[in-house]
C-alpha cells in the first residue's frame, strides 16, 4: 500500500517538475521552441503568477473564471506593447508582468480594492502608457525595440549585413497573433525587358 502511495506522489511530483520546465521554457529560450508551444507555456505561467501574487476566492468556479478573465488582461497589455513595437521577451516580459501585477496585490492585501476585477482590468490596462518610457528604455536596451530590429532587416536586405540571422518571434509577437515572416528579404526580382524587335501593340 505504502508503495502505490509513494508511486502516486513520485509521478505527480514529475509532472509538476516537468510542467514547471516547460513553463520555464519560454523565458529562457527564443529560437527552436513551437511558437504554439511558447504561447500555451506562457499563458500557464501567467496564471501561476496571478495564483501565487494575488488573493482568490475560496470558490472553485468563481476562482477560475475570474483567474481566466484576468489573464486575458494580461494578453491585452502584451498587445499593448506589441502594438508600441516593444517585442519584448523572455525574463524581460516578465519583469514587466510581475511589475504590473505586484501593486495591484499590495492593494488587495491591504483591503483597498472593492471590484476586485474592475481595478484588476483599469490597473492592467493603464500600466504600458504609465510606464512607456520605462519600457521604451528597456526595450532599446535589450534590442527588443521593433524599429532597431527593422533598421537591421533593411541593412540586411540592402546586403550591408551579410551575417544577419532572421529573427525569431519574440512571446509578445506571438501571443498577440503577429508573427513577421522569418524569410530574410532579398533584393527585388528583374523583370525582363521586352524584346524591342517586336512590333508594339
């Protein structure tokens, strides 16, 4: 009996393990990794967070829908960065999340928050133009700033670069459902001239 009960908690602890590599997956690694994979990795990384950073309710329904529907706050402000252009990724990402979320669960904690999900939603949503410059910043800084990247695809295509790799999508770019084509741009096709022996129509 002993044994079964010691099998049971060995394979839970195992998934556990396994599933908190997998989640830990998106913010080590860019390239090589489903983008499908990353995204569903990192939205069940999201929910973690905001099960370990903030209070629930006791209630199993009410605590997963209100879980879901603060999620996709979260997915709104990545759309938000990604609509700036700052493609940020990996630990950087989740610096930004973790910062977002953190203030809001002082609040709670403190019993300032009365509609838990209406500051939830007002707080997420101000946070990317609250602290654009902040990001903005960081996104430079960490060459996840869209306009350096397609200053670099220019020079590549112009054949300035000849080492230049294409990028791979960053998390943000992938969960708000724009990934760029990964194809390097070349130089446009010549089309022939027309032959100028024959009669023009």
């Amino acid at each position: 009996m002993t044994d079964i009960i010691q099998s049971i908690a060995d394979d839970r602890e195992d998934r556990t393990r396994r599933e908190f590599e997998a989640d830990d997956r998106w913010l080590r690694e860019r390239g090589g990794i489903d983008p499908e994979e990353r995204r569903t990795s990192f939205h069940r990384w999201v929910k973690g967070q905001l099960l370990k950073t903030l209070t629930w309710p006791q209630d199993r329904a009410r605590r997963e829908k209100l879980l879901g529907q603060c999620a996709a706050e979260i997915t709104v402000m990545v759309r938000q960065l990604r609509g700036r252009g700052w493609l940020l990724d990996g630990a950087v990402l989740a610096e930004e999340v973790k910062a977002c979320i953190e203030p809001i669960a002082a609040y709670q904690k403190a019993g300032k928050v009365g509609d838990f999900l209406a500051y939830f939603r007002s707080s997420v949503r101000r946070y990317v133009g609250a602290n654009a410059e902040n990001i903005q910043a960081m996104a430079r800084r960490t060459g996840s700033d869209e306009a350096a990247q397609s200053m670099a695809s220019v020079l590549a295509g112009l054949g300035l670069d000849r080492l230049a790799k294409p990028r791979e999508a960053s998390i943000v770019e992938i969960v708000a459902g724009h990934t760029p084509p990964t194809k390097r741009p070349g130089r446009p096709r010549k089309t022939p001239l027309p032959d100028e022996t024959l009669p023009l129509l």
